[in-house]
C-alpha cells in the first residue's frame, strides 16, 4: 500500500493488521481527514505480522478482531511479548462490550467500532502521545536508578577507602624504615617494595574514588599511576580474542590534569576499540613525549606550541569510512544501534579542557589510532635531590603525636625518632593532656582528625587551653575540611592528607617548625 504523508507531520508508521483491503482503506481515510502523516503495512495472518515487527518497528498497530487464520487477541499478545509500550488499537465491527474490557484488560490501548470511526483519528493521536509519555518515564526512572546506583557507589568507595588508607598508612611508613638499612640489602629491597606496593594502592584508592564520585579537580597527574588505575579499570572488560598492550614511556612524568577525566576518555576510546573488534585483534595504548609547532595546530585551533604528552590507542580494526571520520564528533552522530553518540565529543572536550587537542587516523581495513596531545609546562618530579635528607633531620624537638591506632602510632613515633625528633606517643586526647601536664608543652603537636572517642578538633582545643600556641599538623582524609567553628583561630595550622609518607610527614613537620620560629603563617 503506498505512503501517506501530509507536509510539516512527523510520519507515524502504522501496522495495520485487516484482512480486508476496503475496511483498511476506510481506516486511513479518517487520519488522512486529520492531517496525520503515516506509512503503512498492512497484513492479515501471523507470519507476515511477526515479520513486520521485526523489520517495520511500527509505532502503533491497528487491528481488527477476526481474520481467517488469524485474530486481533493473538495479535495483541505477540505484541505484548516483545513490546510494552507500543500502542495497538482494536478498529472493528464486532467487538462487544465485554470483549472490548476483556481487551483492556490484556494491554490494548482503545478500541473503535468500524461503524462509528469519528473518534480513530484522536484516539490514535492520543496513544501515540501516551506511549511516547510512558517512555519518557521510564527513560527517567532508568537515570534515576543509575543515579542512585552510582550515589551508592561513590558512599560505598569512599567508607572504604577510608579504611584501605588505615591499612596502607603502615606500609608507607614502614617501607621507608626498612630503606635505611643500607648495611642489609635484602631489607632495602624489602622495603622498596613495602613502600613502592602502598604507595600503587593509595594512587589507585585515589584514583578509584575520583572515578566513583566524578570529582572534577585539577591535580598532579603521574602517569604511571594513570595507567595502573586505568589497567584495573579494564581488567574484565577486554575479551580473550583481544591484546591489550600498555607501552608507558615514562612513568614517573607528572603534570597538572585530572585523573577522572582522562580515565574517562581513555575508557571511551578503548571500549569503542574493543565494541570495533568482535572478531579479536590488538588493542595498543602507548605514551611518548613530542614538540609541536604552529603548524601542527587546524585553524579552528589555538596555537600552543612547545613540549606535549602524547597518549595513542591504536587498534587493527576494520577503520572508519571518510563519511563516518567527517561527523564523529558531532553531537548524537553514532554507527551504534544503541548510544548517544557523544563519547568521542566528551573525550574531545576533556583534551581540550587540560588545553591539548586531539587526532584520529583512520581507514577501511587498517585500523583506527586516536592521538591525545596534552600540554607539558607544569612537568613536576616527586623525587627528591641530592641533600634533601639532610634537610629533613630533626634537632631534638620535642613532637607529641596523638592517633588513636596503635600500629600507626607506633611507626609514626618511631619514624619521628630515627630522624632526630623526640617524638611522644598518646593514643587518646587525654593521655595528651596528661603527658603536658606531667612533661610541659611540645615544640609541635600531630593529631590525627578522625578519632572517635576524642576528636583531633577537641583534643587540639583542649591543648590550647593547656597555653599550647606552637604548629599542628593535623592528618585528614583527602578532601575532607575538619570544623574548626569551636577554636580561636590558629596561626600554625598545617592539613595533611593521609596515609602520609615519611618524606611528607618530614617536610610538613620542617615547614611547620621553620614557619613558627620565623613568625610567619
């Protein structure tokens, strides 16, 4: 049957299930009085119709009740079997009353008497409109859940890490105190790897918990700690039939970004590789480190011309074709069935946001590579020079150390010792305030925030109203601000994040210690 199509109407396709060609043509008349654009498929028995929902994805059906062969009852359970939400209309002549609720009742939308058609074109009208409702409802409750799933996750990651800190916090300090003993090179070896192991699970707890909670952040990046949190983030998503290799030219390399985003955008890009290759290939991610000139730049582009990290994903599968490769990254363009078609944009705009810019290469029959260009300027090392230990070594100031957890305590104190602090241990705000009472005020307090019976803010109050006024170093979990409403305000205050590493805990305590007797903030 030929299309119907009034100008300026959405064409609605309609499956139009009749065994008699003049009542069809009766039926279409009445949408066609009503300006309603439509394409049609007409059939009468069940093989054609099951095809017709396979291939046409009609937007309503119209059915009559009886055919030779075939009903409008077991079209609308087929119906219902793959579909919920499409509507089907009974348009017939003998439909009784109690056919017509027992219809209702098993998911027709309405029904129409033949013999009184006037209402078909509203009817239709209105379905149409319901249906596209109920999907919309669905489509946000389905968010919703997905809101709440990831608002669970981002809870449950961040209890957690708070106690995967506790656990690592001994293996940063403890590694480190092995280090020392250069005399015995087994328990060198032994503590760089106790202190290289805590600090790979702190970078990855760090990185995890940006990635659950979508923190947006700038920070210091390095790159080896990327990629260790993005091969854990992979790991279950690669097939068998593909190879994933990660070639990381320095690891060690630092720069200011956000591990969120570009986790983000790494996933993207490798996830669309892997979705490219059903059949198995290569999946290669490698980083290298380039000059760029002007005349890299596209005149959309602002030249930024110096050192770049350059992040490759490169694949063997089938390539995309040039009509593909000339609208990816628009908005909602996708080759998928299923997608919104902005991966590649976002991934786009995460390059451009940490001031880079982004190429893809890309032919039929010879893969895909997607490069990532990120500025260099802000190149940081954490390691240490010549002589910074030196620096680091006490002179016999007295530190009084308050955390509840014994084994941390332990080591922090015993951290303190071997660098020439005198370093008093109380694992309670009380023990403290005894300890001042019996030993008189420190040269420096550190206290850690999150301790249940006595606080670290009300420890610290009760320590200033024993006369102490000299630096704190108060240990917090990452991102969290203690209240600090109920004290006078501290001119020596020093936050630091935990687990902390001896060389962090070191340099805050010389910061502090320098800043006090130079009466500087």
């Amino acid at each position: 049957m030929p299309n119907r199509q009034q100008r300026n109407m959405p064409t609605v396709r309609i499956l139009q299930v009749e065994d008699s060609e003049l009542d069809a043509e009766l039926v279409l008349a009445e949408l066609d009085a009503d300006a309603i654009a439509y394409e049609v498929r007409l059939v009468d028995d069940e093989e054609r119709y099951l095809a017709a929902l396979e291939e046409f994805h009609p937007d309503i059906v119209l059915s009559d009740l009886s055919m030779p062969g075939f009903s409008g009852m077991r079209a609308l359970e087929l119906l219902r079997q793959r579909d919920e939400d499409t509507p089907f209309i009974f348009v017939s002549a003998t439909l009784g009353e109690e056919a017509a609720i027992g219809a209702l009742r098993n998911g027709a939308t309405d029904y129409i008497l033949k013999q009184n058609p006037a209402r078909l074109a509203s009817a239709v009208r209105r379905a149409l409109d319901e249906a596209e409702a109920h999907r919309a409802n669905r489509r946000a409750e389905s968010e919703l859940i997905r809101a709440q799933r990831f608002e669970s996750l981002a809870m449950l990651a961040g209890g957690l890490s708070h106690d995967l800190r506790n656990l690592l916090q001994p293996l940063l300090l403890a590694g480190d105190s092995l280090q020392d003993y250069q005399d015995d090179p087994r328990l060198a070896r032994l503590g760089k790897l106790v202190r290289d192991c805590g600090r790979r699970g702190l970078d990855m707890v760090h990185s995890m918990l940006s990635f659950a909670r979508g923190a947006r952040r700038a920070e210091q990046v390095k790159l080896g700690t990327l990629f260790s949190a993005f091969d854990l983030l992979m790991q279950g998503s690669v097939p068998r039939s593909v190879a994933m290799e990660l070639v990381i030219d320095d690891p060690e390399l630092s720069f200011e970004g956000n591990h969120t985003e570009l986790q983000q955008c790494l996933l993207n890009l490798c996830l669309n590789a892997i979705q490219a290759m059903p059949d198995g290939g290569k999946l290669h991610i490698e980083t290298s480190q380039t000059t760029l000139d002007d005349d890299f730049f596209l005149p959309e582009e602002q030249p930024r011309n110096g050192r770049y990290l350059c992040i490759s994903v490169k694949d063997d599968g089938p390539g995309m074709e040039p009509a593909v490769l000339e609208h990816m990254f628009e908005p909602f363009f996708t080759t998928k069935e299923t997608g919104t078609g902005l991966g590649l944009l976002s991934c786009k705009r995460i390059v451009g946001s940490h001031g880079g810019v982004m190429r893809v290469e890309s032919e039929p029959g010879r893969g895909t590579r997607f490069d990532l260009y990120i500025p260099l300027e802000e190149v940081v090392s954490d390691a240490l020079g010549a002589g910074d230990d030196d620096e680091l070594e006490g002179a016999a100031e007295r530190v009084l150390v308050v955390v509840e957890e014994a084994g941390q305590l332990s080591l922090l104190a015993d951290t303190l010792d071997a660098y020439g602090y005198q370093a008093h241990a109380s694992q309670s705000g009380t023990a403290a305030l005894q300890w001042i009472e019996a030993g008189g005020l420190p040269d420096l307090v550190v206290l850690d925030a999150d301790m249940n019976l006595f606080t670290g803010v009300r420890t610290l109050s009760a320590l200033i109203d024993q006369g102490y006024a000299g630096p704190v170093i108060l240990l917090t979990r990452p991102g969290a601000v203690p209240d600090m409403q109920e004290l006078p305000p501290l001119q020596h205050l020093h936050l630091v994040e935990k687990p902390v590493t001896t060389q962090v805990l070191l340099r805050s305590l010389r910061k502090a210690l320098n800043a006090a007797s130079s009466g500087t903030a």
